[in-house]
C-alpha cells in the first residue's frame, strides 16, 4: 500500500496532554481530508464510542499552552484573546490511540481507512522510540552509578602519578661517573 502521509508527519502531531499520547480533531480532520467541523459532528453521533479514555475535550488551560507552544497554528489575535481570558467558541478535542481507530469506524470512506493505518503506524512507531529512550536511559544511569565510585580511585592513581614525577633531588641516586 502506497503511504499518503509519511509517519514522522503524523508523529509529529502526536502530543503528550494529560499523561496520554494523543492527536488534535483539527489535525485528523485535517490528515482525513475533512473538516474539524464534519469530524467531530460524526463523534457527536457515535458518542458511545468514544469513552473518556478514547477522547476528551481539552480545557481552556490546555488549549492556550498548546497554543503557546505552536503546536495549533493560529492568528496572533487568537493567541491575544485566549491570554487576556475570553472565551473560546470551541475547545478542541482530542484523541487517544484507541479513539483515532475508532474514527475509521464512523468516519466512512477509503481514504479514511488507509490514513488510519498510517497513523497507527505512527503510534506504533512512537511507543517502539520511547521503549528504546527509557532502555538507553537505563543503561546510562546504570554506567554513571559504576562510575561514581571510580572517581576516588582515578584521583588517587593521577596522585600517585604525580607524586612520582616530583620526587626530591636529594633522594635520587646517581649512577655513572662523577667528574671532580
């Protein structure tokens, strides 16, 4: 199957908000090809699909530290108005891995199908890089809690070293001859 959307592109669309990997409904309705508007109309109609633990509603919070953060791209105007605490017309949602499979189900077109693989891929991708990151970050604090205590040792050895290097002349003994 030919990709549609490389998976570094959906990787980078995945968030971390609330300790869950998820996607923004503007960026799937976008990957889709539909409008957010359309996207979450269809969730709205299969809301029993869609659990607390697949989907969620962010807060006012929430969506201006994402904004913050450049991660949904708006006009400057918008990021003043969410600064100075006025409303937002709608807050975004925003989907786990578990409700973005689900949007195939509802979301009922071949395209919608073939980028769903695609973004499960990501995820998948994602969760391999991260087990990888925690794996390496194992093994270095492991290799600085052997090297801790080697410290002292090495600063006694170059002691040593140099103590060696500064003997006192007196204490040399000369070999050879000694011309009077």
């Amino acid at each position: 199957m030919k990709e549609l959307i490389p998976i570094e592109v959906i990787a980078s669309k995945i968030f971390e908000i609330r300790g869950k990997k998820v996607m923004l409904d503007k960026d799937l309705a976008k990957l889709y090809g539909v409008e957010t508007k359309r996207l979450n109309e269809q969730v709205r109609r299969n809301v029993n699909r869609f659990p607390a633990d697949f989907m969620f509603q962010l807060t006012k919070e929430e969506t201006v530290n994402l904004i913050s953060q450049f991660a949904i791209s708006s006009s400057r105007s918008q990021i003043a108005t969410l600064k100075q605490g006025q409303n937002i017309k709608y807050l975004p949602y925003v989907f786990t891995q578990e409700g973005v499979a689900m949007l195939s189900s509802v979301l009922h077109s071949k395209t919608a199908v073939r980028v769903n693989i695609q973004i499960m891929r990501a995820f998948v991708k994602l969760r391999h890089f991260l087990s990888l990151h925690k794996g390496f970050e194992m093994k270095l604090k492991e290799l600085e809690g052997r090297l801790e205590g080697h410290d002292a040792d090495i600063s006694d050895i170059f002691e040593a070293i140099r103590q060696l290097m500064h003997l006192p002349d007196e204490n040399r003994k000369i070999t050879g001859f000694k011309v009077k």
